[in-house]
C-alpha cells in the first residue's frame, strides 16, 4: 500500500502551517521544523506501525535520534497536527525527582516536608520557605520575565487562582515562565516580589515520577483528565490530543521520533543524546574577533578535563569569552544554570594585544592587579576593584587610527572601564611601545590621580590559548586553589575545584 510523505515545515508560535507533497514511500513519515528561539532545529517523524513502547523507541533510535520529547504547549499542538490516531511519546515512568519548569538544573531547595510517592508542586510560603501541594489546586504564582538586551531578570506576582500547570502556561505566554530559583539569594528575592499574596504562591517547581526516555528536562505536561493512572502497569505515554498513561505492551499504531541537528559523532551520541537540552537551548552564530564562532552545549555532568576532552572531540574547544555579547550568547545557550567555560588558572591586555611593552614598577605579589597609568608615564598595579579614571581608545576602522579619551566624569573599577570602553568607544587602551606610552601619558595629563589603562595581571588563561582579558566575576570570586577552574553562573563566572561537574559550552571557528 503506497502512502504519501509529506514535509511539514512548522515555525513555533505561528498560526501558519504549509503541507507539501514530495514523494510516495511505503513508510508513512512527517517532518516539523521548529525554530523558535528557546528550541534548536530538531526535525519530527512520524512511523505509522503498530508497535509496542519498547518497539517504537527501537525504530527511532534505528532511524532517527529518540522518542520525541515534547517541550511546549505550542509544539505539543504542532505535534497534534501531523497525527490522524494514538502515538507513542518518549514520557515513560522512573523514580520521583524535582524539575523546573524552564528546564534548569535543580541546585537549590527550600522545601518543608516531602509528597511521599505521588505527583506535587511547590508553592513558596510567606517566610521564603516552599510547602508540596497537589498541583491541580489553584493559587496565585510568580512568573520570571528575562530581558533579551542586558539578561537581567524581573519577578511578577500574578494575583489570579490557577492550577500548577496553568500557571506554567500563563507565564510562558505572557512572561518567560513559572520562576526558578538557583539559590538562597534568588529565594529571598522571590519571597519580596511574592509579598502582596495572600497565601502560598506557585514556583516552577514540579515533582514527578516521569521522565523523558532521551533525558530531556522538559516539565511540560499535558495529561487527560484522570491522568496520569497511578498503576504501576501503566508505565509509557501516548498522545491522543491529551496524554494518557497506558501499559508499554499495549501496541499503539504509530510513534513519534526526533531528529537533531546538533552535531555529535555517532559513536558518542549514545552517551550524549540524553543529555542535550532541546527544549531550551540554542546553538546559533556569533561573530567576534573578525571571524564566526558556534556554540554548542553538552549538557552533561562532566569535569572540567572531560569537558575539554569532549568539546574538542567534536567541536573546536571549551569556549573562550571575550565580552558581555559572548555572555550574552551563553545565557540564552545555558539558560541560567551553570556551566564550564575554558579559563582556568600570566599578564594581558584588555584588547588581546601581545604583551611587548611595560613600564610597571613592582608587583602584584600573588594578588590580581591592574595597570594604571601615574604621572610621568610610569605604571602602578592597584587591585582591580577599586575606582579610577580611566583612557579609551578608538579605532577608526577606515585608516586604523587611534584616538585617546581619558574618562575623567566617572571613577569606576577596571572591569567597569572595560565594559564603558567597549560599548562607547573600542577597549582600554593598550601600549606596544615606549612613543605610544608617551602619547598616552599626555592625553592623561589632566587626571588628578593614576587612570586605569587596559592591562590585567591574574592568573588565569584560556583553554583554547586566546588572549581574552574579559572576566565578570562573582563577588568574592575567583577563590584560591584548588578552585582552579571556572564556571558561568547566570552570566557570571565561579571558580571550583575541577574535579566538580557540570555541562560544556563549546565553540567550533571557521574563518
């Protein structure tokens, strides 16, 4: 019997959905090309056989990537469109666990009590501590929204009574989703925006006993009424316009599949495919230093020697940070949970200039230090935290001429003036030579106190050799060895001991 193939193409979030004939086969399949911004590009295929769950899961994995895991109301319509009778998804039953509703990795709890074996959500109490409540009552709830531009976050209370799950699809229509909270700080903001509620308000927090069959930290649930059944023979997941939970032996006549575009060797893939996030994660282009750079993130628990292994088996290597746009670039990539980056524990320039020239005196001891300039051309290292004027350059891209510009109407610390530097002008100036120094003591002549100019001593270096000077710190960060490596937390970096785990940002280059 010939049946017909046909390409889906499906942007998420659109009302618009183009079908299009291409070519007869005796195997019934659909294709649906998400590319929203939270998802990367995966492909979905629909097998019509019946199969048992272990049947189906074995046709995937042989033809395709996995069981589909579904990681949105709007893809779970998708989804809906392209079947004509019951489905097999990848949602299969496993121990109880905690998962957040946007996908990030559970590193914090403030939970009183436990819901024992059965399906709860949390909800923060007035006292920033969270209670388990069944997640169909109704409550007020905090959404998050993210800011595109700067990545700061901001909490909003919504003072209407709805279900866990309804919350969740509110605050990712009109926000970005139910708020996670990473640690005991972010929980005492969550309890200050939370104050005006009247009782205990939802917090992205599920726990269930479901979990995705290629690891996926997808929260979202769209079950029957009467659904999830708690019978233990009812294990596996099949898309009926709602999800029900139905015995794995039951044959259901078709399962759906997923493809990625992620490029992981075929010999780790099966090592690797549970652990990459897709309903969250993007890898995209972002050009820096005159040439294109290609995140790709390997979420899965490794140290950082294992992380660099595995990025430069399939990518080019751990990632190197150069500024607030690739930070920017690894928030949406990370979400705002942490991950490897590649500097771990010599002098720089803010710009990656090679270091030819110096007029310091002294030292900095075992300390991070930064240059500022003093009357007569001379350099002092200060502690990079304190305040200080400070000399930009700009380059001018036509004739590749250097003009100088002392800031004298702020006194900021030396990562500060890098950042000002970067967004007004070019960097922190630099210094090749004693006729460049020279020109640099004038223009600064009319500061009062030493500027800062663009060199950093720490050290700290890239994996990957590159020169970046950026850093953005937490407070109270870097620590002493053996926090030898570093992490990005929500956009900032963290120094651990290396032997801990986490994800891999990679970056692959191509001039």
């Amino acid at each position: 019997m010939l049946k017909v193939c046909v390409d889906l193409y499906v942007k998420m979030f659109s009302e618009t959905v183009a079908k299009i004939p291409v070519l007869f086969t005796l195997l019934l399949f659909f294709s649906v090309v998400s590319s929203a911004e939270q998802s990367p590009l995966r492909t979905f295929h629909l097998i019509e056989k019946n199969m048992n769950q272990s049947e189906a899961r074995a046709a995937c994995r042989e033809n395709y990537t996995d069981l589909v895991t579904v990681c949105s109301e709007e893809e779970n319509d998708a989804l809906i469109n392209l079947i004509n009778s019951r489905v097999w998804i990848g949602l299969q039953r496993s121990q109880f666990s905690s998962k957040w509703s946007n996908g990030d990795e559970v590193t914090f709890s403030a939970l009183t009590g436990s819901c024992g074996p059965k399906l709860c959500c949390a909800a923060m109490k007035t006292d920033a501590s969270w209670e388990s409540y069944p997640c169909t009552e109704k409550r007020n709830f905090v959404c998050y929204k993210q800011d595109q531009t700067d990545l700061t976050f901001s909490y909003h209370l919504i003072t209407e009574n709805k279900t866990w799950y309804e919350a969740q699809s509110y605050c990712r229509k009109i926000y970005t989703d139910l708020v996670s909270i990473r640690d005991q700080e972010q929980n005492e903001a969550v309890k200050k925006s939370g104050m005006n509620s009247s009782d205990s308000f939802w917090i992205g927090l599920l726990r269930d006993d479901w979990e995705w069959a290629d690891g996926g930290r997808s929260a979202y649930r769209n079950w029957d009424t009467g659904y999830p059944r708690s019978s233990t023979s009812s294990n596996c997941t099949q898309l009926n316009g709602k999800w029900q939970n139905v015995p794995c032996s039951n044959p259901v006549p078709a399962v759906l599949c997923y493809n990625t575009s992620v490029n992981v060797s075929d010999d780790r893939m099966s090592g690797m495919s549970g652990t990459l996030n897709y309903c969250k994660k993007v890898s995209f282009l972002a050009e820096q230093n005159n040439r294109f750079k290609t995140f790709h993130l390997i979420q899965k628990n490794l140290t950082q020697s294992e992380a660099r292994e595995a990025c430069r088996e399939n990518y080019t290597d751990l990632v190197t940070v150069y500024n607030d746009e690739d930070i920017t670039a690894l928030i949406r990539l990370t979400g705002i949970g942490s991950a490897w980056t590649g500097l771990y524990r010599n002098v720089k320039w803010s710009n990656g200039d090679k270091v030819t020239f110096s007029a310091a005196t002294g030292d900095c001891d075992s300390w991070r230090c930064c240059a500022a300039m003093s009357a007569g051309g001379s350099w002092e290292n200060l502690q990079c935290t304190v305040t200080r004027n400070f000399m930009c350059y700009k380059q001018d891209q036509n004739d590749l001429n250097f003009s100088y510009h002392l800031i004298t109407d702020q006194s900021l610390t030396w990562f500060k003036a890098q950042s000002y530097c970067r967004k007004n002008y070019t960097d922190l100036v630099s210094i090749k030579d004693q006729e460049q120094n020279e020109k640099v003591n004038k223009e600064g002549m009319n500061s009062r106190d030493p500027f800062w100019i663009g060199l950093l001593y720490d050290d700290w270096q890239w994996a990957d050799g590159g020169r970046s000077a950026y850093r953005n710190w937490w407070d109270d960060h870097p620590k002493s060895s053996p926090a030898d490596c570093v992490k990005l937390v929500s956009g900032k970096m963290y120094s651990v001991p290396c032997s801990n785990t986490g994800s891999a940002p990679c970056h692959s280059s191509k001039s």
